[in-house]
C-alpha cells in the first residue's frame, strides 16, 4: 500500500500569522512536524502543502519537500488534494492508495498517532479515518477551542462538536465527566485517496457552517469516518500563548 503524507501549512493565520515558521525548540514549527511524519515507517513519501513562499523556502532549506498551492482554499483538506494532483502530474505514473493530512501546528504530534491513522487503510473499506482521546477534565469539556467526537460502537464517528454531547438533562455539569467518556478530536486526518477526491468536491454544509468544522460536511453527506483511539498527548497550536503553554507542558512530558 502507498500512503502519502501531507502537511497543509498556511501563513496568513488570524490569531497567529507566520505560525509555521514560529520557532520550537531551535527549528521552525513546520520542521519539526515534518520531521516527526517521516519517522512514520508507512509512508512512501512526505510534503509539506503551502501558500506562501516564506514557508516553501523554509522547507527546502531543511532538505524537505514541498508544493507551493492556491491560497484561495479554505480548508487544510482541499490544499492536501491541490497538492496530490500536483505531485502527480509531475510524477506520471505515480499513485497512492491513502492521504494523511498531519497539521501543520502540531509540531509534537508523535509518530505512533500518525501510524495509528494510516493503518486503518489496510481495510480497503476504511474511506476516512481521524484520531480521538479521551477528556480528562472539565476545562477542555468546557473549551470550545476542544473539538469533542461523538463514536459509535463500531469506532466510527456520529458527531463533531465545540460543545459537550451528550447532555446529562437534570445532573451538574461539572459531574459530567465522571458519569461518561468524552473524546476530543485530534487534528490529523485520513483519506482513501478516491473518497478525497469526492468529498473537496461537496458543498459546505449546515452542520458545517454552525460549528465551523469541516468534518461535519462528510458526514452531512454520508461519508464514515473512523476513529482510532490515543493515549498520546497532542499540542494544536492557534496562538503564541498555545506555543508557550505547549512548550511547558512538553518539557515535563
């Protein structure tokens, strides 16, 4: 099987601009999350996705690979699908079988999620496929900044929401999280490289556009996705103050 990693990273970012380029531990954030997608043994190749010639020179200046793409794309999932059409053209005659959209700002993602994600293509009826932990405390239950998943009993995902489901009618919130498993989502996510195709071509959709997530529009239209579980900590950075906080936590890690 031939599964391509690909990190979609974006410079104009609202709350933080000239994230990928921000600088963790000695290197630029969009190095160290390439250097943890190519310890994934699974791959047959790893890019990098930008807009920005910042961030493409960057890339090569670490040895990395990269493709410069539109920046009218709103999401990092229509950059990843740019970016394969891209590296195909080039390399007539080439084809993968699944895409791994690994976030740009998750510079301490480890390698294990990664593989997590792209085992689930070896079932050929897998067409999407993201990860998800459990919630440990109230804070991220309460954040709306935490993307919580909803999962069937056949580990595929029901629903994505910034708010806490499901909702214990008559008992205090703060003893939700005692009385069930609540998962956040973490943002790294997979695609059979045919279903990829399909769904960048779907319009946005209500769920979509109330919760502001684009998982919700797959879902919306039909599309499964599974959901592997971790015990793996990860870092989504949005802000300078995530950085610091993140850099923290992982130094006592």
């Amino acid at each position: 099987m031939r599964i391509i990693g690909i990190i979609p990273a974006r410079y104009a970012s609202t709350r933080f601009p000239g994230k990928p380029l921000a600088e963790v531990n000695g290197k630029p954030m969009i190095q160290r999350v390439y250097e943890q997608a190519k310890k994934c043994k699974l791959f047959t190749e790893v890019i990098v996705a930008t807009d920005d010639e910042r961030i493409e020179k960057a890339v090569k200046k670490f040895k990395g690979k990269v493709v410069i793409t539109s920046p009218k794309h709103e999401s990092g999932t229509e950059r990843c699908y740019e970016a394969l059409q891209t590296l195909l053209r080039l390399n007539k005659g080439d084809s993968f079988d699944a895409v791994i959209n690994i976030q740009g700002d998750e510079p301490f993602i480890h390698p294990d999620q990664i593989t997590k994600v792209a085992k689930c293509f070896s079932d050929k009826n897998v067409q999407l496929a993201t990860l998800a932990m459990k919630i440990k405390s109230i804070h991220e239950l309460t954040n709306h900044h935490t993307v919580k998943v909803v999962i069937n009993k056949k580990k595929e995902a029901i629903y994505f929401s910034r708010t806490a489901i499901p909702y214990y009618r008559g008992e205090d919130f703060t003893e939700w999280i005692k009385m069930h498993v609540y998962y956040k989502h973490i943002g790294i996510y997979g695609y059979r490289t045919d279903i990829l195709a399909e769904i960048t071509r779907l319009e946005p959709s209500s769920l979509e556009m109330a919760e502001s997530l684009e998982q919700l529009r797959w879902l919306e239209n039909g599309y499964k996705i599974t959901v592997q579980l971790t015990d793996l900590e990860s870092y989504s950075i949005d802000t300078p103050e995530d950085l610091k906080n993140a850099l923290l936590k992982s130094s006592r890690e």
